[in-house]
C-alpha cells in the first residue's frame, strides 16, 4: 500500500489515507477505528492530512 500510494501522488492529490492492518476482524476495526477517526477528525485539520498515509495501530 505505501508504495502504490506514493506513486499516486506522485501525478494526483489525495485528501490522506487512514488504513487500518488487514489481520483485525472487521468487528473489531470497526468499533475501534471510528472512535481513532473520531479522534482525528476532532484533533486536526484537513490540510495536516493531504497526501498522508497513516495506520491506526490496533
């Protein structure tokens, strides 16, 4: 992923990129991850984001 996201903002701009790990079940991140994009979404703003890529640590 980081790669792939690299090269499309190489040409593209991107609003940021939150992923959350693939081994987490989808029970799991949902609950956790909309409280950290909860969190995000009250700490920061837009522009601290664009075309960033970040993995909330689960």
């Amino acid at each position: 992923m980081p790669r792939h996201f690299s090269q499309y903002i190489v040409a593209r701009t991107s609003s940021g990129v939150i992923v959350v790990p693939k081994a987490v079940p989808i029970g799991i991140a949902v609950d956790i991850a909309v409280e950290d994009l909860v969190l995000v979404w009250a700490a920061s703003n837009a522009e601290e984001w664009r075309n960033r890529l970040a993995w909330i640590p689960l």
